[in-house]
C-alpha cells in the first residue's frame, strides 16, 4: 500500500484539486483508493458531492480518538473511498489530544487499513500539527506549484519540514514528485516558471503537467472528480497522466518511464 500526501502551505496551488483527481483517476485505472480530507476548508470533501452538514463521523473525530477510521468511512464508488472533513477540523481542539500533539494520531487511527492501494491525503496549507501528524503518516509526498510568479516563494520551508520529520520521525518520507499546475503553454510565464521549477527540482517534476482547464474548474460544484464529470478534457487527461506516471505506467500502457517518482 502506498501512502501520499499532497501538501504546500500556499493556498491556491492545486492541491486539493490533485487530490481529488489523483484519487479518482487511479481508481479508474483499477486501484483501491482511500481520499483522507484533512483540511478544514473541506474542499476535497465537497468535490466528491458528500455535505459536510450531514456528516456523523470525519477526519476530526480520528484525530481526538473518538472514532475508528472504519466508522468514518464513505463509499464514493467500488474502489474509491473517502474520509470526509468539516470545518471542525479548524477549531484547534484535534489538535490538542495527545497523540495529535506528538504527531501520531493519524498514524494510529489509520493502523488497521489493509484494503486499499492507495490513501491520498489533502493537506492543509499551513505547516501546523494536522500537516505534521499527516507527514508522520505517510511514505510519500507529491508537491503541487502553480506556474505563477511566485510558486517557489516559501517552499524551502515546506521542504524543511519534510526534512525535520524524515529526521525525527519518518525515515521513511520521501518526495514523490513535483507538480506543475495551472500550466498554460500558451503563456511565456507559465514556459519559464516551469523551467525554474524544474532547475530547481531536476528530475522530481513530474513528467505530467496539469493544464488550466474549465472543465476541471467546475467539476467540484457537481461533487464529481473531473474524470466522472467530463471524462475528454484536458483536465481529466492531465490527471490520467498524473496517474499513470505515479504508478509507473507509461501513456502507451508498456514500460514504466525511467524515472522513478518514488525515489
């Protein structure tokens, strides 16, 4: 089972956006898949048409212990669950239990998961301790940029913090691969923000590129992933793309691509 975070601490970035869609779009490929919402703006919870409102159980109730993850637990389809957020989250107190408070309770609510491929977590954009107890979590962490002017402003502290947990806590976390989102060809400002991100990266950007896109842009106000909304735009391309390369696939379904996004 792979574990994945998305995780920046600059909002507007993609990264709910590519956790959804990254989920959805390895389901579609044939992977059990479990989308974990741990941010409390609760984005990722709403683009998979679940009302926050009518929720008994969520992430909050495994952070303060109050719940198993099993109970938390929402069928989107076959092989793609989802563990929803609320705005609760928000409110300071899942932070304060114990196990929150030394990074763990993530670790431990989700221990007795076996059924799943995948478990894609959307992160908060701060660095808080929801961020920690996810980065104590997980194997790996995928790094979405906007190709804007400042998408490398503050990432050094991102990767200090990845660095701190690896170091503490995680040995095991690994940067999967960085992610260019809101990429318009089109645009010299897109073209040289990309080639930075890359001098910046080298070969942890992800081969794939995620297009601004109306399609993908709208699909949330349906409560649908961009593959079940409108399945032939760029953006549920893109996202297939995404997917395939962090399975290892290549688009023509033969040898997986030489890098090796897990490294």
């Amino acid at each position: 089972m792979r574990t994945i975070a998305l995780t920046n601490q600059k909002g507007g970035v993609g990264k709910t956006t590519t956790a959804v869609n990254l989920s959805a779009s390895l389901a579609r490929l044939g992977q059990r898949v479990l989308f974990i919402d741990c941010d409390a703006q609760s984005n990722g919870t709403l683009s998979f048409g679940l009302n926050a409102g009518r929720l008994e159980t969520t992430v909050y109730d495994l952070f303060t212990g109050e719940a198993r993850a099993e109970d938390a637990i929402v069928r989107y389809s076959d092989l793609l669950h989802v563990i929803p957020a609320t705005p609760d989250l928000a409110g300071g107190e899942a932070e304060k239990s114990p196990l929150a408070s030394r990074g763990q309770a993530l670790k431990q609510a989700l221990a007795g998961l076996t059924d799943y491929d995948y478990i894609i977590v959307d992160c908060p954009p701060t660095l808080g301790l929801i961020n920690v107890n996810v980065l104590v979590f997980v194997d790996e962490v995928i790094i979405p940029m906007q190709c804007q002017f400042f998408a490398l402003q503050g990432v050094s502290l991102l990767l200090k913090t990845i660095e701190m947990v690896q170091k503490r806590v995680n040995p095991r976390l690994t940067i999967a691969g960085v992610l260019a989102c809101m990429y318009d060809a089109r645009t010299t400002l897109s073209r040289e923000v990309l080639e930075e991100i890359r001098k910046h990266f080298g070969s942890k950007v992800f081969n794939a590129k995620i297009r601004t896109n109306v399609r993908l842009a709208e699909s949330p106000s349906f409560g649908k992933p961009v593959i079940d909304y409108a399945p032939e735009s760029n953006g549920a391309q893109d996202y297939m793309a995404l997917a395939r390369e962090v399975l290892g696939v290549a688009a023509d379904g033969k040898s997986p691509d030489a890098r090796q996004v897990t490294a």
